[in-house]
C-alpha cells in the first residue's frame, strides 16, 4: 500500500510540474505582451500631437488614421493580454486540484501511516508532499491575484513610470519564490 501511495504522490507533483511549466509559458508571453502596450502606451503622447505630422501637410485623414492605427494596435494587445488571465486562473485551479487530490491522499493514508510525518534519510515524508503541493498552489494562486490586478489596471493614459512598475511587479512574481518552488518540486522526486 505505501508504494502505491508514493506513486500517486509522484504522480501529482509531475502534473503540478507541467502545470507550472505552462504557467512559465503564459509569464513569458504576458511580459512580452506588457511590454508591446507599453511601447504603444509610450508613443501615444507623440501621435495626439498635431505638430507632430507636419510632414504630411494640411492632412487630418493622415492623422487620424495614424491614430486610430495606434489605438487600434493597443486595443488588439490589451485584449490578448486579459486573454492571458483565464491561463492564469485555470493554472491555479489545477493546482488547487492537485494540492486537493493530495491532501485526501494524505488522509487516507494517515490510518495506514500513523507516522507520516516521519523522515526516513533525503526521502520527503507525506506530510511534506501535502504541504508542499498546498504550497506550490497558494503561490501561484496570491501571484495570479496580483497579476489579475496589474494587468486590469493598464489604461492607455499611464505614464512611463507606471508602466514599469507593473512591468517590474509581473516580472518577478513576488509571491512566487523561485528557489522555494524548485525546493518543492524537487521534493516530490524524493518520494520513495
């Protein structure tokens, strides 16, 4: 019986490693999407200015239709940056799932394994493998509030500064301590 529960706890920590695999892929795919509406964001300023297209002569067709290129640009980014969110929100869930699916596994094995907590050499006991699994989803769970917020709040009227500060705040997932994930998913190999 304990061997099978191993197993199944390994087995759960594989699935949270592709999750958090595909989590990475939507990070990198938001931050470059940030960065495109904030170069749009940017360039704003310069395009309501009438001075600006001198070059074209007495045309406001031509300005306008730059203009609305550029909103229209912006538009099309900010929508594919909120399409990222349910990425996001469904990566949390299956984490949340998984973090499920090992609590109950614990309990079930606690009348098997009176000693779960214990610590046999590098192996990680099965309360470690719940805790953990419970840990890696409240990260990724904080970090997708906390993007859900940033990302809402982009309007085309923000300055450079704030754009960065989102930017920054993305980049680096506060809540989501890359040595302390690694720490956990490697955990879950050491199921024995």
């Amino acid at each position: 019986m304990g061997e099978r529960i191993h197993a199944k706890f390994r087995a759960l920590y594989a699935k949270a490693q592709e999750t958090v695999d595909d989590w990475s892929s939507t990070q990198v795919l938001t931050l470059a999407l940030i960065s495109s509406a904030s170069n749009v964001i940017t360039r704003l300023p310069s395009f309501l200015k009438d001075e600006n297209f001198d070059i074209f002569g007495e045309t406001p067709e031509v300005k306008e239709a730059i203009r609305a290129k550029q909103m229209q640009a912006l538009e099309n980014t900010l929508q594919r940056l909120l399409e990222q969110l349910p990425r996001f929100q469904n990566a949390c869930g299956t984490l949340e799932k998984i973090a499920q699916d090992g609590r109950h596994l614990y309990q079930a094995a606690c009348p098997l394994h009176a000693h779960g907590s214990e610590r046999r050499g590098a192996t990680a006991c099965l309360v470690e493998c719940q805790e953990g699994l419970e840990d890696i989803w409240r990260m990724h769970r904080d970090d997708f509030e906390l993007k859900a917020a940033l990302i809402n709040s982009i309007r085309w009227d923000m300055t450079e500064e704030e754009l960065g500060q989102i930017q920054t705040l993305v980049r680096a997932q506060p809540t989501v301590d890359p040595t302390k994930l690694r720490t956990l998913l490697k955990g879950g190999q050491l199921v024995d």
